[in-house]
C-alpha cells in the first residue's frame, strides 16, 4: 500500500468515530453522549504493522429512542444537530424549523440543548466525516431528508373515521394532509399510498393461485403504533446503511494482504438498572452478562483451573458465577427468549400471558422473582426480578411482544418502495413473497445470535479489560458517590479479581521461557543449560537466594508470588544484557567479517578467472577475424568484430581507432601523387560538410594560370619569375582568374595567386602587380554563404579592407579549393587557425572611406546563370545565384 492510502485508512477509522455516536449516541440522565448501540471495531494492520483497513459491526440499536425516552433525555444527536446546522435553504425545502418543541418526537422529553454539547459545530463535524469516508454528496441529501421524514411522521396524528364500510371496525384517518404531505415529500413516496399503509394493513390468506388480500383498518391505537413502528424502522435501516457505507470504504483496498493482523475494540453499553426497564434494557443487560461470563471465564475461574491443574495449593477464592443467569434469559427451548418468541407466534397471547408462562416455568429458579412465584408486593402485576451479577432488576412486561416482533407492516415497506430515490431501495429491498411461510427472527433471536456471536469472536482473541467507573450520577466534575462507585466495583467483579490476584501469584512461565529469559545472569546455566528445563529454573532462583515461600514449582510452569522478586530478576537480566549483547556483537560481527572476506577473496579469484578466460576467447576471435587483413583491398572495413565482453570497452574502442588510423595510412599510401589532394578535400569537408554546397569530384589543380589553356601564359611565367626575385615568395600554392568587387563596388577581373608568404592581384592581360601582396599574415578569416553562390570573402587585419572574390567565374567553383589552401598556410606561419563563417549575411569592410562597414546579402534569381554581384543601396550589395 502506498503512504496516501495508509493516511487515508487512518483518517477514515478515527472520522467514523463522529459520525457513528452523532447517530448512535444520545443524551441520558447519567451521561450527556450516552452510547446507545453496541459496536465492535475490528482495525486491521499489516505484517509490519500500518494500518490497512477495518470493519465495523453494530449490536442492538435503541431505535425506540426516536419515539420515545424518560423526561430529562434527548433523542439521537444527529436530530438536534441537523436543526441546528443545516442551512436556512435545506430547512426549507424538507419544511423544517430550527425550534425542536415544533416536533413531537423531540417535544416529549423537554430536553433540547445541552451545556457540554455544540449542535451546530458538531453538524459541521458530521458533514466533513462523511465526505472523507465516501458518503457522495447526493446521498448526504437523501439521509437528511429521512431524518427530516422521521420528524414529520411524529406530527402525523389520526382522527376517528366511523366504521369501515368492508368490515364494520373502527378506522381513523390522518388529521393534517399537510403533514402527511411533508412526509411524502422528504420521502419521495406516494401520500396516498403512505396514507393507506398508515390507517391500514393488507392481511394475505391461503398459498399460490388461492392467495387472497383482506384490508383491515386500523384504530386509533394501532395506527399510532404503525406510524412509530415506520418511523423506528426507518432510523433503523437508515443506522444500518451508514454502518455498510462506511466498512465499505475503510475496509483493506489490497486483496493481496493474507490475514491482516486484527485489533477489535468492543465499545458497549454498560449495565442499565432505571425506574422502569423494559425489553431494551432486557437485551442491554443479558450482553452484559455474557461479557461478564466471559470475563470469569478468562480471569477467576481460569486462574484458580490453572493451580489446580499444576498442583499448587490453593484456597478457592468463591465469586458470582453468573452463567445460571445466562441460561435462564437465552436456553433453549426453555429460557426467556425463547418463551418471548413463542409467546409472538400465539395469536391470543398478551403481555400478561407471557408474564405468566415464565413465571410458571421459572418460580422455582433462585434468580426469578415475580408476584405470582413469590407474592412480593413490590413487584407489580406486569413485572418480574432477576437477580443479575450487578444486582437486583425489575423489568415491566408492557411491550415486550410488540418489541419483539419489532413488526413493519408490508404495506409500509410497500409505501417506501414507491420511492424513487436509490438509497430507500436500498433500505428497503423486496418484500418476501407471500408464500414464503418461514417465520422472521425476532428482535430476542437477532440479538441473542449476534451477541454469541460476538462471544464467539471474543473467544478468539486475547482479551484485555478497560472498566470504567463513573464517580456520580450527577454529570459532575471532582464529585465522589461513594455508593456508586462501590456499587459498580462490586457488580464488575473487581474485587472478586483482586482478591484472586493478591491470593496467587503476579507472575507464571513454563520453565523453558523462564530458563531462556533469566539463564544468562547465572555462571552455571550461562551459555547453555544441560540439565532439565525445571533444574535450570531451580538453579536460578538458588543463585539469587529467592525465598521458597517467594515461588512454587508446577508441573510445567514456575511461579513467582510476590512482582519485587520477579523485578529483581529482571534488573539483573537489564544489568547482564549489555555485556552479553556485547560479547554477541564481537563474535557475529568477526564471524561476518571473516565470512563476507572468505567470500569476496573467492568471488575476486572466480571473476579474474572468468574474465582472463573471456578476453582469452576475445582476442582469439578477434586475430582470427583479422588474420587476412593485409590482403583485404579494403583493410577490414567490411571484418565483423566479435562482440567484446564489458569490460573491454574502452581498450575495444582504442583498437577501433587504431585500425582506423592504420586503414587510413594505408589508404593515403595507395594514394601516390594524389595525397596532398585528398587531404586537402577532407579539410574542405571538416569546412563545408553539411554548410555549404561545395564540388567534392573536382580535381584540385593549385595553378590554373599555368596551363596552356591560358592565352596569356608565357606572360603569367615570367611574371612568376619577377615576382619570386623581387618579394622573395618561394612556391605557387593556388592560382585563378577571379571577380573582383573594388572599393567602388564595380567588377573587376583579376588573376589570383596565393603564395607561400602573400596574397598578389595581377592584370589578366599583362600580369603587372596590383599595388603590393597582402600578406598571409594578416589574413583573419573567410565568410561565405550557405547557398550556391561562389563568391568568398577574406577578412584581413585592419586597415587593410577586406577582400571580396568570386571564386566561380571559370565555369567551376573554386572557393573550396583556396580556403583550404589559406587554412592550412595560416596555419603554418602563425600557428592559428582561422574562422570560416558560414552566414546568410555577411558584414565586411572593402569601400571609402576605410573602416566603413559593408552589409552583403544573398538571394536566389532564377534570371542568372551563375553568381552575380548587386549594389543595392549605399553599404548593402547583394550577391544573386541561380537556382539548383
């Protein structure tokens, strides 16, 4: 899992927390955010401990809370705090008021705020847990408009409507259309139909084809008791959804994880004894004894089994044992329960009838009490006792059948599917079939089930107790009831468990943990015990003078009596620890050492075998792919070289370069008289490659003027001859009839001659010096164009202007062949090399007055023939060239 979804699960599991007490919790006399549900919080984490989901499993809502409560108490949080802090357009549209004595529901317990609680702040809570465990938006909606509904239906009185036409009973009608239509709208469902469902119920008879529906009114009575059995219902159902909701998104999103490590916090009511108790508190304080069954299970009787079962002596501390009481409320087929269930199924039973079946049955059980079995006249007419671990409870029978049945008429849940929104379908799924005869749990059944079970996931974890003590009945801080509290010590069996402890022994192990644990503070049992497990642990305790009557020895565990002497041993064992850990550090680590050196001294010697065998098996490749290379015309430019291990790399690289260079010796010496040439063409290719068009398969001739092509070439020898006795030049490396543009920007034609030391223009005609030689020195560098003109510009040293030339003016370009004949001269006598810039326009200096900068551009002309030379305007000329 990610980081962002463990923060989300965190976020998730603590924001459930608001969001379940603002729907389950409600105000009471004792306590201002009573829990009125039960519910066990499994948080599951991973191997290494995040958390990485959980689940949520709800035990016994109080839905009867939403009809009804004691003077003094408030409904479910979540009513107070919806009125308080939705906002003014939401009130109006579900047609509510911020005033809850407008609701009957709310108005018959005259408790409305509450000191210790901010409605409105908490509403804000509840709305950001929702978003953040993935209630949508829409859905919020619908479940504020139930809660709306819920109120409204408390508001739903009926009046007296005559006898029914059909069936001559008593029937009623709703009072206030207004109200009902309240209902419908929040709900979404049909008035009419709601209305009917209200005031009526539809009986089936016979099975198949021989079905039949009778409508039986209602009376007044009954349909009060309709409309809270709907109202209960769809709190109920609306408390469920939310409990579904959120395990559907705190649950682990990684289907991979395989048994997540479980933490389960059970946060249940505690035991209820008021002025009247009835089937709730029934059910509330039966969960309560199983816990505390489970409890004597897990700590009393466990401990005392335990020094029986080793055989240690023992006096047998006595405690309540409450698993008669158990038995009497949830055995089967006799018990409370099942006497309820029982009871529902008969059409003429009663109240009354049911009180006095368990009476008959359990008037000699010593933990039942009623007027009929003992003729106690404290005991009402409608009530009877049981004598629970935490005392004495009176329960009135009033209602106890119509809660168990906990009956929703057909034509309620009927009503409610008539609505279009998804979430009261999912509230409310399909009604059982009509020949579906099977009989539906009760609410005793359910709960009973879901209790043993939770026992049952109890059972399978290893329990730890946090027992709360209220200190007065008064909600109030630094106050003390010394009765209360005693009261509660007493029936939570701590001083049952207290007594156990004092009595026995703090502390028990098998003699294999407590010899492992505590051997390496004893000379004789230190590094390794020989004997038997129980002589070890014998040693021990003689080592450190333990007095006999300090422990016992079972049968396979030893047992410390008083916690000093088990803290003894442990300072010893923390004063040990860190010798040993010491002396177990210096050995592993000289062990790994040696190890991990042993081991790399190997793998050294097994790599620089490996590699001599592979660059053995390399070289030899590589001699055999070489062997004829003399005799290859093209000297192993087509020889696969085999491939070369890693390593090699950068020496495989070197040879490539060596054969390279060697192949291009050979190559140059297959050359003749032709070298200079070639290499004089590979300069122009570093130049010109990819720049500029340029004649690779021309022929570089140096001097063009000493051909006998030239008409004047008797004159151009002699003039050589001059010009060698008169500047001292020595060699002809280029000659060339060029255009020249002059300072006055016309064209003039000249002959060219690039000797070793100077560059000289000559008269085509007479071959007479013009003005003196520019020296190669003074050369700076060349600028051409990327296009296909032939035109070349020298830069030469200030002041001498530039030199602009048309090197094509022979039919054949000729730049390439002089710029790398200036390359490589300047080169030689100055150790520099010159810029050739390769731009779209050109910025030199070749007019008057000196130092006046020119701007050369170039276009293409489809009109000429080869490159010509344009004055366009004052300082800008232009050189136009042909097309490809």
């Amino acid at each position: 899992m990610s980081v962002d979804d463990v923060a989300r699960i965190k976020t998730q599991l603590l924001e459930s927390n608001p969001l379940l007490e603002a729907f389950g919790n409600a105000t009471t006399l004792r306590n201002d955010n009573s829990s009125r549900f039960g519910k066990y919080m499994e948080m599951q984490f991973s191997r290494v401990g995040t958390p990485i989901g959980g689940r949520i499993t709800n035990y016994l809502l109080e839905k009867s809370r939403v009809v009804g409560r004691a003077q003094g108490e408030r409904s479910f949080h979540v009513f107070y705090q919806m009125l308080a802090g939705l906002a003014e357009g939401d009130l109006r549209e579900w047609r509510l008021t911020r005033d809850p004595s407008t609701f009957s529901y709310l108005a018959q317990s005259g408790m409305y705020k509450v000191a210790t609680i901010n409605d409105e702040k908490d509403y804000k809570g509840v709305v950001r847990a929702m978003g953040l465990l993935g209630i949508a938006a829409k859905d919020q909606t619908v479940l504020w408009r139930v809660l709306a509904a819920i109120l409204h239906l408390g508001n739903i009185q009926f009046a007296e409507d005559g006898a029914s036409s059909s069936t001559g009973q008593p029937s009623v009608r709703v009072k206030d259309d207004k109200v009902l239509q309240n209902v419908a709208h929040c709900l979404a469902c049909q008035p009419k139909a709601l209305a009917t469902a209200l005031t009526s119920r539809s009986i089936s008879t016979g099975t198949s084809r021989r079905v039949s529906t009778i409508n039986v009114p209602l009376d007044s009575v009954q349909a009060v008791y309709s409309r809270d059995a709907l109202a209960k219902s769809l709190y109920e159902r609306l408390f469920q959804w939310i409990v579904t909701k959120v395990n559907t998104n705190i649950q682990c999103p990684d289907p991979d994880v395989q048994r997540p490590l479980v933490i389960g916090i059970l946060d249940i009511y505690g035991f209820e004894i008021f002025e009247r108790n009835s089937f709730e508190q029934l059910n509330i304080n039966y969960c309560n004894e199983k816990l505390q069954q489970l409890f004597i299970e897990l700590t009393l009787k466990s401990e005392q089994e335990e020094y029986v079962r080793e055989g240690i002596k023992w006096e047998e501390i006595k405690y309540f044992n409450n698993k008669p009481i158990c038995d009497l409320i949830e055995k089967k087929p006799i018990g409370i329960i099942a006497l309820l269930d029982e009871a529902c199924l008969m059409a003429k039973s009663t109240d009354t009838t049911f009180l006095d079946q368990i009476s008959h049955n359990f008037k000699a059980n010593p933990h039942y009490q009623s007027y009929q079995s003992t003729n106690d006249r404290s005991l009402g007419d409608t009530s009877f006792r049981l004598k629970h671990y935490a005392g004495d409870v009176t329960y009135d029978v009033a209602g106890f059948l119509d809660k168990n049945k906990d009956t929703l008429f057909v034509d309620l849940i009927a009503a409610m599917q008539t609505s279009p929104l998804p979430m009261m379908g999912e509230m409310f799924p399909e009604v059982r079939s009509a020949d579906n005869k099977k009989r539906p749990e009760t609410a005793g059944t359910q709960f009973r089930t879901a209790v043993n079970a939770l026992i049952a996931t109890l059972l399978s974890c290893s329990p730890h107790y946090i027992r709360c003590i209220k200190s007065n009945d008064k909600k109030q801080a630094g106050v003390i009831d010394d009765a209360r509290v005693r009261h509660q010590v007493r029936y939570l069996g701590l001083l049952e468990n207290v007594r156990v402890r004092r009595a026995g022994f703090a502390n028990r192990q098998t003699y294999e943990r407590f010899l492992q644990r505590y051997k390496l503070s004893v000379p004789s049992t230190w590094p390794a015990w020989r004997g038997p497990p129980k002589s070890g642990c014998e040693a021990i305790l003689a080592h450190f003078k333990v007095p006999p009557a300090e422990f016992r020895l079972g049968k396979t565990k030893v047992f410390i009596r008083n916690p000093n002497t088990l803290f003894m041993l442990e300072e010893a064992r923390e004063r040990d620890l860190p010798r040993i850990a010491t002396l177990i550090q210096k050995i592993y680590r000289g062990y790994v050492v040696r190890s991990r050196w042993q081991e790399r001294k190997a793998a050294i010697r097994i790599q620089n075998f490996y590699r001599k065998h592979k660059f053995r098996r390399y070289f030899v490749q590589l001699n055999k792919a070489f062997q004829l290379i003399k005799s290859d015309p093209q000297w192993g430019k087509t020889v696969k070289w085999p491939v070369h291990p890693s390593l090699l790399g950068h020496g495989v690289t070197l040879l490539h370069k060596v054969h390279n260079t060697w192949r291009a010796v050979q190559m140059v010496k297959q050359l003749g008289p032709d070298a200079d040439e070639v290499r004089q063409k590979v300069l122009a290719q570093d130049i010109f490659g990819g720049r500029k068009p340029w004649d690779l398969r021309r022929r570089y001739e140096a001097d063009y003027l000493e051909k006998p092509s030239n008409p004047y070439h008797q004159k151009y020898v002699q003039a050589m001859q001059r010009l060698f006795s008169t500047y001292g030049d020595t060699e002809v490396l280029f000659a060339e009839y060029v255009v020249k543009i002059n300072a006055r920007d016309k064209i003039e034609k000249r002959g060219i001659v690039v000797t070793n030391a100077n560059i000289y223009k000559h008269d085509p005609k007479n071959y007479k010096v013009k003005k003196i030689g520019i020296p190669l020195v003074d050369v700076m560098g060349l600028s051409l164009s990327p296009y296909r003109d032939t035109f070349m510009l020298i830069h030469l040293r200030p002041p001498l202007r530039d030199l602009l030339i048309d090197l094509g003016a022979n039919g054949h370009e000729s730049f390439s062949e002089m710029a790398t004949i200036l390359y490589n001269t300047v080169f030689k006598l100055t150790g520099r090399q010159i810029p050739v810039n390769i731009v779209s326009q050109i910025t030199y200096n070749n007019g008057r007055p000196k130092n006046q900068d020119f701007t050369l551009t170039f276009q293409e002309d489809p009109k000429v023939q080869a490159s010509t030379f344009k004055n366009v305007k004052s300082h800008v000329n232009c050189i136009l060239y042909p097309p490809k």
